[in-house]
C-alpha cells in the first residue's frame, strides 16, 4: 500500500512539472496555440450540413439492412410531395389540370435523385395505355379528344382509389415522390432546383404548387433544431463570459474565461470537419456539452487562483504556482472521469452516438490541456 503522503507527494510532483512547463514553455505554448488555431480555421471550413437518414440507423441491425433493400429495390423511403391547388375557374379533371400534373411529374421523374412520382397524371396515362391495347407507346398524356374518354373512367374509379391523391372538395392534388437517401444538403439543392422549374413552366393560373410531406418537414425541423442549439451556446457563451466579468470585477478576466472554453469548441467542430462528419440536430448538442463542461475546469481555475491572489498579496507567481498544487488535480480527476464515461458511447451500435461520445471525450482533453496550459501563459501575459 502506498502512503497518503506518498500520493500526495507524487501529485505535487506531476503539478509541479506541469506548473513549471507553463513557465519554461510560454512561447512554445503560444506558437502551438496559433498553430492549432489556423488547423481549427482548416477543419471548420470543411464542416459540412448533408446528413442523411442511414448514418442514423443501428451499424449492422437487420433495419440497415432493410432500408438499404428498400432504398435500392424500390422506391425508398424519404418522400418528396408536391402539393397543388387547383385554380378558380378550373376543376380537379379539367384537361388543363392534368396536364400540368403531368409536365410536373415527368420532370420530376427526370431528376436522378427521384426514383418515383405518383399523381392523378399517372393514373391518366395508364387508362390511355390501357384503352390503346396496353402499347408501352401509349402511356403518355392523351390528345383532347381521347381524353374525354379518360375522364369517364375515372368517374368508374371507386373513390378509395383517389383519395390519397384528391382532397375531399376536389379543390386540392398532390404528385407523390420518393427520393434517394443522397443526403439533406443535395436535397435541398434538388429542391430549389424543382422550385425554380415550376415557377417557369407551370401555368399558375391553372394550378400552384408548393413543396410539402413528411420529408421536408424532418429537414426544416432538424435545421431548426440545429440552428437553435449554435445560438443558445453562444448566447450561453455571452452570459458566462459576463457573469466571470462580474464575478472577477475585471474585463480582463472576462477574456481569459472566454479563450479556454473557445479552444474546444473550435477543436470539436474542426474535428467534425476533418471526420467528414455531417453537423446535423443529434451532433451540435455536442458543443452545448463540452462548453458545460469545460467552463466548469475554468471557473474551478480561475475562482483559486483569485483567492490565491489575495493571500498572496497580489503576487502571481505564488498564486499560480498554488492553484497549480491545489486545483490541478481537482481539474484532471475530473476530466478523467469524464472521459471514459463518455467513452463508453463508442461501443453503441448507433453511429451518432458514437460520434457524440468520440468528440465529447477527446475535446475534454483538449480543455484540460488548455487550462493547465494556455491559461497560466494568458494571466501572467495580462497580469491579472
């Protein structure tokens, strides 16, 4: 068994080095953090939002398995909905109508990211089809005059047939569509590219079309939720950085609790970055976290030496060295601790969790290591 005093011993050596390596490598700690900040710089700017729904799926499970079936043997999953309203001086059948259904689903269908479109226009062109002996030639939208006898077909059509299709006062359509899994960011992209070719070559006073379905509404609210994360840890960031300003009675001190917390969650989004790792809803909690943290070691820090400060009459080597002796071990036990609960994330089957666990755990080493070291060299550089 090794003695209470021999532990303590040991630490005060490793504090001390640690203490000691803040002093003789000042400059070589400032060259590094300026160096590390232009490879953050490198990193974010390749961060990137085109996430997509397999990466949120179980690594392995049989239902990756399943969408990956779907997604490449039939229409696959994620929607894409045009919805239309008819015009006032048109009706749901109107020959005008269902052209412009048509024209909206063909161009649809000749997007390579759509696998399929499904509208009142479908149904025309298989009835011709059908009333011209089944010719593949035929499935097309008919002339005027053939399709009066579409029309009449579809007055045989039991209305369970329509309704998914038609709105109960005949004044509402839809053209159905099922995208590939190509990720949120060329969707979009898709998407503008879709709204732009119906403001041109769809008769508005026919019929007006707007994008809707279950697959826009997942992308705008898992941007909205993401957006809503980013300004909550800034605004977080604001009033921490105000309360230490406060708490400290120095704006100097505001600057230095806001540089150690910065660090990590520069090095997590660069990380995110450089990993090719999409900054979707689950993965910008993680900013929210590490910030938590990190503030915590910082506040720890700065709380001891300012107490140190005083009964050492102002003298900052004393203060420092102190904090170091008494702190340090507080702030990495911590951290530690920490670490590996996080770690535990990596052995999930769902690969955002692991992610989530990866960067948690690696940028809280990242915050030990700035307060144990870019810390000291900024309070003796402003002499706080």
């Amino acid at each position: 068994m090794i003695s209470s005093d021999k532990k303590k011993d040991r630490w005060s050596g490793i504090l001390n080095k640690a203490y000691h390596f803040s002093i003789d490598k000042s400059k070589l700690i400032s060259i590094c953090s300026v160096i590390c900040l232009f490879l953050f710089a490198i990193g974010i700017s390749k961060v990137h939002t085109n996430y997509d729904l397999y990466t949120n799926l179980p690594e392995g499970a049989k239902i990756s398995e399943d969408f990956l079936y779907f997604e490449k043997e039939y229409a696959g999953f994620r929607p894409l909905e045009l919805a239309g309203t008819i015009q006032e001086d048109y009706r749901i059948y109107d020959y005008e109508v269902i052209e412009q259904l048509v024209k909206a689903e063909d161009y649809l269908k000749s997007q390579p990211e759509i696998q399929t479109a499904f509208s009142l226009g479908t149904l025309t062109k298989s009835i011709n089809q059908m009333m011209h002996s089944s010719q593949a030639s035929e499935y097309k939208m008919p002339d005027r005059k053939d399709y009066r006898k579409v029309k009449r077909m579809f007055a045989s059509l039991p209305s369970t047939g329509t309704d998914v299709l038609v709105s109960k006062d005949k004044r509402k359509t839809r053209v159905s569509s099922k995208v590939k899994d190509v990720g949120a960011k060329n969707i979009k992209k898709m998407s503008a590219k879709v709204d732009a070719w119906l403001a041109t070559n769809i008769n508005p006073e026919v019929i007006q079309f707007r994008q809707t379905g279950t697959g826009l509404l997942l992308d705008k609210n898992s941007e909205f939720v993401k957006d809503s994360l980013l300004q909550g840890l800034l605004i977080a960031l604001l009033i921490v950085s105000l309360l230490m300003g406060f708490l400290f009675r120095s704006w100097k001190m505001l600057f230095l609790a806001l540089v150690p917390n910065l660090i990590p969650l520069l090095f997590a989004a660069a990380l995110i970055g450089y990993s090719n790792v999409a900054l979707e809803a689950g993965i910008s909690i993680v900013f929210a976290i590490i910030f938590g943290i990190a503030v915590d070691d910082t506040i720890h820090f700065l709380s001891k030496y300012k107490l140190a400060k005083d009964q050492f009459d102002g003298d900052v080597e004393k203060a420092l060295h102190k904090t170091f002796l008494e702190c340090g071990k507080a702030i990495i036990f911590t951290t530690i601790i920490l670490f590996f609960g996080f770690l535990v994330l990596l052995f999930s089957s769902n690969q955002p969790s692991v992610v989530i666990g990866m960067l948690i755990s690696v940028t809280l080493l990242s915050a030990l290591v700035a307060d144990l070291t870019i810390l000291p060299v900024l309070i003796r550089k402003f002499g706080v």
